[in-house]
C-alpha cells in the first residue's frame, strides 16, 4: 500500500463498518485477556486498532513499515516507530500482547515475520492475527494492496506454529458477505476496489455493519469467511 492510499484508509477506518467492526472483535479479546500490560501493534497504519487497546487500559507502542502511518499515528497521540515486521529494532521479550491485522499477506517471507513476532513476544504473552481468506478470492484488490498471498486455515496454522508459538483458536470472519464479495472482487478493476473502502456510501454502510454484526451471534465461524482471525500464544 502506498502512502496516499494509506492515508486515504487511515480516514475511512474511523466510520467504515469493516474496521469497525474489528476494533470490536479486538475489545472482546481484550476482555477475555484481563489484565493489560505493554502490547505493540504491527503494521499498525494510522493507528486506529491501537486506540481500541489505550482505551481498556495497555501501553501500547504502533510499529508501520510506511512513514505515512508513523505520522499519522503519531498525530493521534500513538507512541509509534517506523520498522519492517522482518527484522524489529526491539528487544526480545519485551511486549505482553502483540496484534497484527492483515500484515503477514504484506510480507515475502511471512516465516521471518512470525518469528520475529515471537521474539518480542514474552512467554505467556497473546498474539491477535487476521489474514484474508481464500486464494479463490483472489482479485485486483489483493494486487492493489499488494499481497503475496491470501491464506487458509492450514497455512496460516503452519506459519504461526513454525515459528515457536501454540495456537490457541482459529476462525472465520465476514462469512455472511463472502458471496457478494467474491462477486463483486472478481467483477472489479483496481479503482473500483480501493474505493470499497475509501467511499463507502453511508446507507451502504450501515447495511453491511448490521449484517457483520449479526455474525457475533451465528454459528459461522468454521465456515469459509472474507478473512481469518486468530489467537496464539508463546508458550512459557
């Protein structure tokens, strides 16, 4: 992604429904971990997932491969370093809890990046991972944001777990919309994607937050999703 996408992202997460929606998925697993401690995000863009953990109460640090998020972050009062997931100018053992949402598809050597995840990691500590789902939904929105590769449950387990740590849960999410979008993705330019997110009409919008929100209460999530969510933990 390059950096006036990103901004142009950084926006919209405040009030699109997809990002939204997660920043609620993130609030549930923090709740399930209790006590906050020191976390860092990877990949973190403008921040906005980092809020969500300020706001019950962790030390958050935002790490972004692009100056663009560092500034933006920075501007929304993150603590936050521009570094490469594949090699973090950080110590080992050093974080509580470590969050990255849609950055390891990001990355060439995703197995590098899992370690390096690992390392900074104390033992005992969580990781919270989301990746998007399914090479059959392949489109010019992955080549738009430059993806490598988009996962299934095996893979993601095989990357996670070569690199040192116990997984815990592994899910699907966004399954009820999974339909339209492998419709709409493989019926869509490049501009047409990236305005998916961008300029979302607020109707639009309140309809789909509706629908992912009623996927909270559905036996859905072994089934085949727009992403994958997933919780590990290092071993101590």
């Amino acid at each position: 992604m390059d950096g006036a996408l990103l901004e142009a992202f950084a926006d919209a997460e405040e009030r699109h429904w997809w990002y939204r929606e997660r920043r609620w998925i993130i609030a549930r697993e923090l709740r399930r971990l209790g006590t906050p401690g020191r976390a860092i995000e990877i990949g973190a863009s403008g921040g906005g997932n980092c809020r969500t953990l300020v706001d019950h109460g962790w030390d958050v640090l935002a790490t972004e491969y692009l100056h663009e998020g560092v500034a933006i972050a920075r501007q929304r009062g993150m603590n936050a370093i521009q570094a490469d997931a594949r090699d973090l100018p950080l110590p080992s053992e050093s974080f509580d809890l470590l969050i990255a949402f849609d950055v390891l598809e990001h990355i060439d050597d995703d197995t590098r990046a899992a370690s390096e995840m690992y390392r900074v990691l104390r033992p005992g500590g969580t990781a919270l991972i989301a990746v998007p789902a399914g090479m059959d939904l392949w489109s010019a929105h992955d080549e738009m944001n430059n993806h490598f590769r988009r996962y299934d449950r095996e893979w993601l387990a095989k990357v996670v777990s070569g690199a040192g740590f116990a997984v815990d849960s592994v899910w699907s999410w966004n399954v009820l919309l999974r339909p339209v979008v492998k419709l709409r993705r493989h019926g869509s330019s490049e501009a047409e994607n990236e305005h998916d997110v961008t300029q979302v009409n607020p109707i639009v919008n309140a309809a789909l937050s509706t629908i992912v929100k009623v996927e909270r209460y559905l036996p859905v999530k072994s089934m085949r999703g727009v992403s994958l969510m997933m919780r590990a933990h290092r071993p101590r």
